[in-house]
C-alpha cells in the first residue's frame, strides 16, 4: 500500500468463525469505507479438525488468491482474520471458538 493507502484503495477481508467463513472487498475513499461487496461465504467447519489450524488457514489462503488476482481495480491489501490468540503473525496458540 502506498502512503495515500489510508486515504484510498481497496482490501480483501476474509474472517473465519466456527460455522463459517466469509469474504468482503472493501474500497476505501476519502479516508472511509466507501462501499463493501460480499465475495462469498463457505462451511470452514470441515477444515477445523486440524488442532494446529493449519488446513483452515490453508484453505483461506486458496479461496482468497482467485479473489485476489482477478480483482479490477487491483487490491491493495488482504486481511484475514479468526478468533483466538496469536503468536506473532505465523501461530493460532488457541482458538475456543474454532477449537485450535
């Protein structure tokens, strides 16, 4: 994202919850969300009987990149997010609601 990116451009939201996962394109104008668009939402809860959370996570990766790289205009940041407790940016410690 450039320096003006708070100010303009758009985001790729993708959140997990225990039932399910959903994505949102956000665009940004002016400093505030100008407009969000529902890209899809899916049953994660298959994904969650890896105790590391690694599948989920993987999944999510490979459900954002065709999102991602057919966006016009193009993105200028991805956010993923879940509930639980982070180490760092790398490792899910916990997640009750997930059950990692």
């Amino acid at each position: 994202m450039t320096r003006d990116s708070a100010l303009k451009g758009r985001c790729l939201v993708a959140v997990a919850e225990s039932t399910y996962a959903q994505h949102e394109m956000i665009t940004f104008g002016a400093g505030r969300i100008q407009g969000r668009e529902a890209c899809g939402q899916w049953d994660c809860s298959t994904f969650l009987n890896d105790p590391s959370g690694l599948r989920l996570a993987e999944e999510m990766v490979r459900r954002i990149r065709p999102l991602s790289s057919d966006a016009e205009p193009p993105i200028d940041a991805v956010a993923v997010t879940l509930p639980g407790t982070l180490d760092g940016h790398e490792t899910v410690l916990r997640s009750t609601r997930l059950g990692i």
